[in-house]
C-alpha cells in the first residue's frame, strides 16, 4: 500500500473551515470555492540593499502604489550576515522581507516587490519538505555504525566502533540541525544539545541581542521565537544519529557521543518556506561570526523548489566563515547531474551532497545520485535514532486548573463541520460529519465519533472547528505547563488513517499540528501535549482532523475529554526507524562533527576534503557519487592520527593558547589570553590560597576547555576550575584523596574524550585512575600496581589506538614497559625496551608522526640522542637523531615550523644560542638558529600557539620578569614579540 503524505494540501483543507464560521456550520459551495482561493497565498522574498529600512520600505510600496495593505502584508524582515559587513547589527547591514499575498498571483506579487526602493533580489518564496521516507516502527540495530551480517552485508557501515576507539566527539563543536526542530528534552538527546553560552533561560529578554528571546537551544524561524521544539519527529531522528549521547545505557548513540546540538525549526506539518529556511542558515552563521559560538557545520535534510539566488547566497556566506553545510542528495531517483536538486545541487564549495546506501551496499532505491553533484554515500535505510512526539511536546495533565474543557456532552453546535471526499474537498458531505456517540464515553454520556456505523469511509477527510468559544488563556504566566488533552479509544489503519489535534494561536488565521492518534488503543488512552507559551493568548483556538486512504479501514475511535488544563512537563524517549537521504546526510554531518573534535585545527576545507578522500570505494557506487565511495568514519580518523591538535592550553577554546599567571603574594591566578594579533588580555579568574595549588591541567568534561586541576593540602580534596567560553573558571568539587594518595598525572585512558585523573598510593604503590565523564564527576577505576622497584615514568599512546597508556621503569634493571589501556581503562603490560646504564628517557611524543607515540632518549656519556620509535604493536625500534655536544642541552620539544613533526630546542650553555633541530618526517634533524637568550632568561616549550597560526611559539621570562614569545614560522625562524611584564610577585604556571 502506498503511503500518503499530508502536506500542503491537508491543512489547506482544515483552514477552510474557519471561513464557515458566520454561517453557523451550514457551508456552501461558493464560500468554500472562494476561500480555498484566498487562501493560496503566495510569497515572496526582497533582499534590500544597506540601509534601506525594511517597515519603510514596506509602507512605501503600499502608499505609493495605491496598494490596500490587506492585498500586501509584510511577513517579517530580518537582517543578514554579509561578506562585507560583518554581522547582523552592524551599520549598513542587508536585510530580508517577506510579503505575502491572498489576492495577487505570483507574477504580480513579484512585480510589485521588485517596486520597493532598495530592492536588490526578488523571488517567490517557496515551500520545502523533509527529504525522508518514514519506514515501519522498528527497531534493528544500528547497522550503519557496525554491520555484522545480521542485516545485510557484513562491514556494510561506517566503520564506528573502530572510530571511537580514537575519538568520542566534544561539546566544542556546535552542530546546527536545520529542520523540524529537535526535542531537546529527549532522554538521548538532553545532554548533547547546545546551550547559548550568551543567553540567560526563561527571564523573557534577549541577552545575546540576536533578535530572540531565550533562544537556548536554537530558534522556532516559523513564528521567529527562540524555542526549536519538534512537532514532527524528522529534525530529532536526524539530530540522534548525528549526537546521540553515547555509553549512557539508552537506546542508540550517534555519530558523536559527545556533541553540541543547536536547532533551528523551520519545517512544520506540511513543510516550509524558503524565507524561514534562509533565517535558518542566517542565524547559525551569526552565531559564529557576532557571538563566538563555534558553529562547524548544518545538517540538511530537506529540498524542494527551485533554484533561488538569495538561499546560494546564504550558504555561500556561511561557507565564508568556515561552515559546511551538509545536505540530502534527494529521495526522487533522479540523477541530479540532470534534474539539479537543491539546495543539495547548488554550486558552493562548502556543500556536501550525500546518497543513501542500503545494508548490502547499494545505491537504495529511492535514492538520488550524480557522479559530478553528489559527493558520497552513507546508510540511508532502516537507520534506527531518536523521535518526538508526532505533535507538541508530552505532557502530564494534573488538572490543578482547567482553563477548558469539552465533554461532548449535549450537541455539536459549538463546532463548525465539514466532510469530504479526498478526491473532490469542497464538497461537504454532512451525512459524514463528526457524530456524538451516546453509548461509549470515558466520562459523562457520550463521546465524538467519526461514524457509527461498523467501519468508518475510506478516502474522507472529516474537520471539527471550534466557533463561538475561542478560548482566554491570556492569563496564563508563561513559565506555566498547559497540557492540550483529549481521551480516545478504538481503532484505526496505523500510520495511515490518523486523528489530529490543531491548534491557533490567531483564532483560525493560521494552524499547527499538536498531536496525533493512529493504530489501537483497546481502551480509553489519554493522548497530552504541552502547549508552548505562544499559545497563552485570549483568542486561542482547537480544529479537529481526521483522515483516511483508500486502504483498510477499522471501526474508528471515539474521543472525549478534549481539555486544556494545568500539568506537568515529560521527557520523551521513543526511537523510530526511517529510512531516506535525510537519514543518511547526518552519518556524515557527524563524521566531519568528529573530525572537527578530534582536530580543531582543521579548517572547512580541509575538514571536507578528508572526510571525502576516505570513504571506502564500493563497486555499486562507481559513476554513482563523485568519490565512488561509502563514509568510513575509522578512515577518516586514522588518515589524521598522526597530525596533533595545533592549540594546546585554551582555555575559552577560541583557539589561542593562553598563559596561566599565579601571583605567590595574594594567590590570585589570572590567565593571558591569546589573541590574533599576537597579544595577550588578562583577565582575573580565581583567588586560590596557600594549601590550594594548581597540579595538572585538561578536559575533565571533554568540552574542550581547559579544566585547571587543585589539590588542598589540609583537606587532601581534589577540585577543577572549569573552563568555559568566557574565560571565566567555575570550581567544581571532585572527590577527597586520603593522606597516601597523590595525583601523578592526566591522561585519557579509556579514550572517552574525557581527561582522567591517575593516583598513586605512596603506601602500596597502587594506581587508580579517576575518570572523567561530562556532568564533571570522577569514576575511581583501579589501574595496577607498580612493582617494588617500579617508578612511574609518564603516559603516552604508544600503540596509536587513542588511548592513553603509563610508561613505568625498574630502576633495577632498567626495563621500560607499558601499561597498555584499552577503553574500559584495564591495563595491560608490555615490555617495550631496556635502557643501559647511561640512557635516560627525555619525553614521549610521536616524533615521526605515525599515530604511535615515541620515547626519546639520551645517552649522558657520549651525547647520543635516540628516538625510540613504536608501532601498532608497541614494539620499539631504535633511530639515531643527532649527538649533543658537551655544552648543548635540551630545553624541550614543540612543533616550531607547524609541520606536524617536533622540533628538538637545544640550548648552547657556553654562549647562550637557541636553535631547533627541525625534525625531516621523523628521519633526519637539521639544526636552525632561532635567537640568543639575554642573560639568565628562562625558556618554556609547552607546544604554546599564542596567536594560534599553527606554528608552536617559545615563551621567554627574562630577569626583569618580562614575557615575550618567540613566535614560530613555516621555515623554522622565530620572531620576539613582547606579550607583558610580570609582577614581582607573579610567576607563570606551565603545564
């Protein structure tokens, strides 16, 4: 049976009844021909030049042009982001409006808009839809992350598990979900969603200055207020399989088991416009470029319409600041090298088209592909994730206050109703109308029923709207929980003969979906949805829909209790299968969301091309998608393994390093920002006191701030100074050591993206490792046991498979191995290598940039220094670097040139020179002079980046307490650069 899709024309044809309402519910013909088409409206879109005001310009057009403003009305406006000018408030800004039209056709409308004074680009404005096709309710496992065999063919996926292994994802990278909206309250989805770092919850003022109010989690871009709630489900299953929270014991996880989620509603019951879908894009590129909120990419499930200037611009312009925007290929079978699909075919350098392949590595039917405009595969079928309620939000009715309340007790006049063949819809069919039931009711006497014949019509669409009794909740506080409720029982064709709930805000001029009811319910079930504040108006409104195909049919339901009244708000936690392009787009939108995690540093570009010169070439996809190839998230990983994150010690994550600074007089700590202009703000963040003593720095949360570890010597309590966006620290409590405990290091054992806490017992010589999670709690995890002549020596990855592993020593024997770590943090020893007499262990880093972390070492008698170089296996093969003369020593190791490879920083003891020895891919050294130190001035190589351009920076202290930089460059030169001058009484804190 083919399955029908309500959109347009559904709610087309439940607007119409509203206009029945002066004929106390007897329509004719006339009316409803003449309503239907007043109610085609049409739009348009007017982007407008600098300066032009657009309430002006709008006024302008009506006055001039004898126009009566009920035959033109001004939709909304809202400012763009420009190439030129940067951001929404700045002076001379280019501005969008919206006119819509009940009376003009589309070519007059457009003629007319192209009148306004300042009008750069017109078009119509016209409607989009999801890009998904909604398969049965069920619940396979995730083959798209791993493919066993059971479904399909086996490594039919993207090569997940192997993934996370390296990496889990990072609240740092925002991922915008333009769509149908997410529910953000979903159990798999709460923790994962973004938070407006510049927005205060529920006090009703906009904080930010963007234009919405309380916009914490995104914006509602169909009634432009800043709640992104899903009525329809398809934005929320889209946003699970991008971020779904992972290791948390409940149903899926996404792409990114840790990720920030912002959403941006513009899809509703029966799609979108154009104009809403551009505010979208707009608002997410604001974000970035006027509110510092680190917007990697939008995911793109919809298309539709065709090609408009003012949406390529609008991506365009996100794409100059560094946002992809990864878009469904189309569901249409269409080659899209031929029949172009947008906005997934618009020529724009940071668009990423993608297909949907099915669990045998196929091209799925449905999908659309283009050897030239679409770029890759990913799963596309039977793809379980996170939905909403079909509708508003879930809610509990206690019914503390009731501001309404319909028992269908007596007779139906208080409803406007109207019947119809699906095929003929303004031919009213009163034998068919909505009737009362006098013999079934969940309370009272009576219920509605669509029939009460055995089995209800096929094909007929029956509407019940309310007419004398708009409803006052404009009394309402908007911090309240209003629950629309209503009790059913029966039976329908599941998903495809449905009963819904409509609600106005406008009293009828306009409708959105609330909730839904389809397939059995035995008995008497209350279906409850939250109203959102919008809805607390005096002129509230209720429609009621119901609808059926020309499939089976059942006996129907009957309703009762249709109630507005007080409650109390749910949480929801279903997942649905859909299968579709848009189901396949957000695989990759959270493969370049984990790319981004694991390297910051990576640019847009570079973030694309990797994510697309890694897929796994698959024979049915040659001459289908540009790369012939499916998404390999593992690839894509292991291609960068080698390459370290370039900003080390960021504090507000804006990728610049920044400078602790501890004053020993009053114990205030401040940081030194880094800027790009190759200074540095302080700014004060924390008063510590003499038992309180910075001891280790890293993500404790994994939200890619710098967290600052404090140990209390009195009370023996471990706590961290959160980072944050703002620079801005938050002591938060961890846990209490005992007297024998002592913190050794962090490092992130079990590869969660969360840096953990190792503890040693000086007593029995035991190693636990806190470990870090996102709420910022501490998990004690036993380690092993060092054994008596055993000294713990550091952590590295010593076999590149992401987590972190402790290098320990006999200093009897001379025997280095390593605990190795797996991701439950259970260790396992491993000889690596026996270091002779005169062989110390310098540091571990991986000098020849393979992904496997080395050991350098240095022979004191003759000078000779060595690179112990590992492998997947973590066995060691011994290189020679260079020989050290007598008065040369190492100060430390940094990536100077910003080739991925260290660089070895000696110091000339005789006559004070500092030179690197530039690393050649991890072979040969290459010694580079980079400057003279003055008098008894102290080097500090922590791979610092002050001014973040990729090249590691040297910072210097001289005895006159002055701190410069010696900034890195391609070729290996530095340059001194004077950042600020330390109290008598500061010193600065190194990692």
């Amino acid at each position: 049976m083919k399955k029908c899709y309500f959109k347009g024309s559904l709610l087309l044809s439940l607007l119409s009844v509203s206009a029945f309402a002066s004929l106390n519910g007897e329509p004719k013909k006339e009316m409803v021909t003449s309503f239907k088409n007043a109610t085609k409206t049409v739009q348009v879109m007017v982007r407008v030049k600098e300066g032009v005001n657009t309430q002006g310009a709008y006024s302008n057009l009506v006055s001039s042009n004898a126009i009566l403003s009920d035959h033109i009305q001004m939709v909304k406006s809202f400012p763009l982001v420009g190439q030129k000018q940067i951001g929404t408030n700045s002076v001379g800004q280019k501005n969008m409006l919206v006119l819509k039209s009940n009376t003009l056709t589309e070519e007059e409308l457009l003629n007319q808009a192209k009148k306004i004074n300042g009008a750069e680009l017109v078009e119509v404005d016209r409607m989009v839809y999801p890009s998904t096709t909604p398969n049965d309710t069920r619940y396979p496992e995730l083959w798209g992350m791993h493919n066993d065999g059971t479904h399909g063919q086996v490594d039919t996926d993207i090569d997940a598990p192997e993934a996370w292994k390296m990496h889990r994802g990072s609240k740092n990278v925002v991922v915008g979900v333009i769509d149908t909206g997410v529910d953000y309250r979903h159990k798999d989805l709460v923790n994962n969603m973004w938070v407006n770092p510049n927005e205060i919850a529920g006090n009703g003022i906009d904080d930010d200055n963007n234009g919405y109010i309380d916009d914490m989690h995104g914006i509602n871009a169909i009634l432009d207020i800043g709640d992104p709630m899903d009525t329809g489900g398809h934005g929320t299953h889209v946003a699970g399989a991008i971020g779904a929270e992972g290791n948390n014991s409940l149903g899926v996880t996404g792409v990114n088991w840790t990720a920030s989620i912002a959403a941006c509603r513009f899809l509703g019951f029966d799609g979108g416009s154009t104009s809403d879908g551009i505010q979208c894009i707009n608002y997410f590129t604001d974000l970035k470029v006027n509110r510092g909120v680190n917007v990697v990419l939008t995911n793109n499930s919809w298309g539709g319409g065709s090609y408009s200037q003012l949406v390529k611009d609008a991506i365009s312009t996100a794409g100059t600041y560094g946002i992809l925007f990864v878009a469904a290929a189309g569901n249409e079978d269409y080659n899209n090298d031929v029949n172009l699909t947008y906005p997934a075919s618009y020529d724009a350098d940071n668009i990423i088209s993608v297909a949907a392949i099915d669990t045998n590595d196929e091209r799925a039917n449905f999908s659309n592909y283009g050897v030239t405009t679409v770029d890759l595969a990913a799963p596309g079928v039977k793809i379980l994730s996170t939905i909403s309620n079909k509708g508003f939000p879930l809610c509990t009715p206690n019914e503390n206050e009731v501001f309404y309340k319909e028992g269908f007790e007596n007779n139906l006049s208080n409803w406007i109703l109207f019947t119809s063949d699906r095929t003929n819809q303004e031919v009213d069919l009163p034998n068919e109308h909505f009737k009362l039931d006098m013999n079934d009711s969940s309370s009272g006497n009576a219920s509605l029923t669509e029939t009460l014949a055995n089995t209800y019509n096929n094909n007929r669409i029956q509407r019940a709207v309310l007419k004398d009794n708009i409803i006052d909740l404009s009394s309402v506080p908007s911090n309240e929980t209003v629950c629309a409720s209503f009790s059913v029982k029966g039976e329908t064709e599941n998903q495809f003969d449905v009963f819904d709930l409509f609600v106005s805000y406008n009293g009828g001029d306009s409708w959105e979906h609330a909730s839904r009811a389809t397939g059995l319910y035995e008995d008497w079930t209350k279906i409850s949805v939250e109203l959102p504040a919008k809805y607390f108006v005096n002129n509230f409104n209720m429609a009621l829909l119901r609808q059926s195909d020309d499939g089976i049919v059942y006996g129907g339901y009957n309703i009762d209790e249709l109630t507005i009244s007080s409650g109390e708000k749910m949480v929801s936690n279903s997942y649905q299968s859909f299968q579709g392009t848009s189901m396949a787009a957000p695989y990759v939108a959270g493969a370049v969301a984990l790319l981004a995690a694991a390297h910051p540093d990576l640019n847009s570009s570079e973030l694309k091309s990797t994510v697309l010169n890694t897929v796994d070439i698959i024979p049915a996809l040659e001459d289908v998608v540009a790369t012939g190839g499916r998404l390999n998230i593992h690839k894509m990983l292991e291609s960068k393994k080698g390459v370290k994150s370039k900003i080390k010690h960021d504090l507000n994550g804006d990728g610049y390093s920044d400078i602790l600074i501890k004053n020993e007089d009053n114990f205030r700590l401040n940081g030194w920002f880094g800027l790009s202009n190759e200074e540095v703000s302080s700014q004060f963040l924390k008063t510590l006191s003499a038992e309180r003593e910075i001891v280790k720095q890293g993500d404790i949360n994994g939200d890619g701030y710098l967290d600052l570890l404090v140990y209390n010597s009195n009370t023996h309590a471990l706590a961290i100074l959160k980072g944050s966006a703002s620079g801005m620290v938050e002591n938060v409590y961890l846990k209490r050591l005992s007297e024998e405990q002592m913190v050794i290091d962090m490092a992130d054992v079990n590869g969660d993206g969360y840096d953990d806490i190792l503890i040693k017992n000086i007593n029995n010589s035991r190693v636990n490792a806190l470990l870090g999670s996102m709420n910022t709690t501490v998990t004690t995890k036993y380690l092993k046991t060092l054994a008596a002549n055993q000294v713990f020596k550091g952590v590295m990855d010593v076999n590149g498979d992401g987590f972190d592993d402790i290098i320990v020593q006999n200093s009897e024997n001379r025997r280095v191995n390593a605990w190795l770590s797996d991701m439950n943090a259970n260790v396992q020893n491993k000889y690596l290598k026996t270091l002779s007499s005169t062989v110390e262990i310098m540091e571990a880093i991986d000098f020849n940039a393979d992904g496997y972390d080395d050991i350098i070492v240095k022979n004191s008698d003759n000078g000779r220094i060595n690179a112990w170089l590992s492998d997947a296996n973590a066995n060691m093969s011994n290189h020679y670097i260079k020989t050290l003369s007598s008065d040369l020593m190492i100060e430390g190791m940094t990536d100077i040139n910003g080739d991925k490879f260290p660089d070895i920083i000696v110091h000339n003891t005789n006559n004070d020179r500092v030179s690197a020895w530039i690393n050649n891919a991890g072979q040969t050294v290459n010694t580079q002079y980079l400057q003279t130190l003055s008098g008894s001035a102290k080097l500090m190589i922590h791979e610092y980046d002050i001014n973040g351009d990729g090249y590691d920076d040297i910072l210097v202290e001289n005895l006159n307490k002055r701190v410069s930089a010696w900034l890195g460059s391609s070729n290996g030169s530095v340059t001194n650069k004077y950042l600020k001058t330390l109290a008598d009484t500061q010193e600065i804190i190194t990692p």
